[in-house]
C-alpha cells in the first residue's frame, strides 16, 4: 500500500540557517505530493503541492521537488526564521485509488532566534 | 471562499460520559468530508470519512461514531469516553466534481481532555 516516511524530529536550528526536511514515499500509482504545516493550537494547513514528476511546489520561501526517480519530495528553505517554528507533514494522495490522503508522522521544527 | 468551523474548541469530560464534536462547512456543495485525531506529539490518525449525507466509512474501530447528518454538516459521537480518546481532533473538507479534489482543507480542532 501507499506510505509516507518522513525524518523525526524535532529539528532545532538558529533564526536565518538553511533547512531540509526530508521525506520519502512508497506508491502503486502516480499520486499528487503535499507539504502540510500546523502552528502550535491549530490545524492543518496546506504550504505546497506537487501533482506530477518534476513539478516544483513553492510557497512562503518553501520549495519541495516531487522526484519519482527517488520517491522523495523533501522540503528546503534557504533561511528560516522563528516564525517557521511549526510541525511539518508530508502527505500524498492517490485519487486513482481513493480519497483518502496518507500523511507522514510529522516534523517538529523548532527555530532559535 | 470556502470556510470550515469545529466547535467546541477545547472540552473537559469525565471518563464515560457523552461526546459530540461538531463541524460545519460552508462556501461549497457535497464535499468530502473527515475526522481525523492527533494525540499528543503524535501523526494524524483518520477516524472517519464521508462521501455524502448518510455515507460513513469508519478506519478504526473503537467507541467512537460519526454521522452527517446534512450535507454540509459532520458530527463525531461517543456513548462513553475512554481516557485514550484524549486528543486533538481535527475536521476536513475536500471537493468533488470538478476542481482541486486532492487537496484537504483543515478546521481550527477541538481539544478534548479526558479525566
């Protein structure tokens, strides 16, 4: 079946440094790939997506590249600040199979001024 | 634009008694509709997810229920509350028919404490 694996955290850096988080997934068909981002009291909410091979999903100074020759869509910004402080979670949805979307554990991110 | 609302936003209750979260959704016609839980420093776990009024697929079995009641509206339910049915729980929305059917868009939660 379909799966998601993600790095564990929490991932703690300091205010401006480079980060990546790392996720890798297992698929039958040719999912859409999302990066899903949850502040500390609240939901969900979508920070990027990636519907086929090679497609570069962007926002808020997010990047994530959907690699089918690696199965992996690891997110990276290139200066983070205290704001991005949050939990993380890469996700991937199949519509071929169901409506369902299958999520990692999720990614502490704590970010040190 | 569409808006998605859960209510309560935190609940207190004793171990067996009663539970009803509610959540509502507005700005859209037949979506799909979720329950998932978060436990503490944990993933999302899908509780339940509904296609339409009367449809419920259940991914766990346990003491708890859901129930949609109106097209827009999705409700979760327990007899008597254990004390691991503390969590976060966290309502969502997708369309279906045409547009963007992939993507689940989330409620605020509702924080349940079980004592």
């Amino acid at each position: 079946g379909n799966s998601v694996t993600q790095m564990e955290g929490p991932v703690t850096l300091s205010e401006e440094a480079f980060l990546t988080i790392n996720c890798t997934y297992t698929a039958t068909g040719y999912p859409s790939l999302f990066w899903y981002v949850q502040y500390p009291g609240e939901g969900l909410q979508l920070l990027l997506k990636a519907t086929k091979a090679d497609d570069k999903g962007s926002n808020k100074g997010f990047e994530a590249t959907y690699r089918k020759e690696t199965t992996s869509f690891h997110l990276e910004k290139g200066s983070v600040q205290v704001s991005d402080s949050a939990v993380y979670f890469c996700a991937l949805s199949d519509l071929g199979r169901d409506d369902k979307i299958i999520f990692g554990k999720g990614t502490r991110l704590h970010i040190l001024p | 634009s569409q808006t998605i609302h859960q209510w309560p936003a935190t609940l207190v209750q004793p171990v067996g008694s009663p539970l009803s979260l509610e959540c509502t959704v507005e700005g859209t016609s037949n979506p799909n509709l979720y329950w998932y839980r978060q436990a503490a420093g944990r993933g999302l776990q899908l509780l339940f997810y509904s296609v339409g009024i009367g449809q419920i697929s259940s991914e766990v079995p346990q003491n708890l229920s859901a129930s949609r009641p109106q097209d827009r509206q999705f409700i979760l339910s327990s007899k008597k509350l254990l004390l691991s049915d503390s969590g976060f729980y966290l309502c969502a929305w997708s369309l279906t028919g045409q547009g963007d059917q992939e993507t689940q868009y989330f409620g605020p939660g509702t924080r349940l404490l079980v004592l």
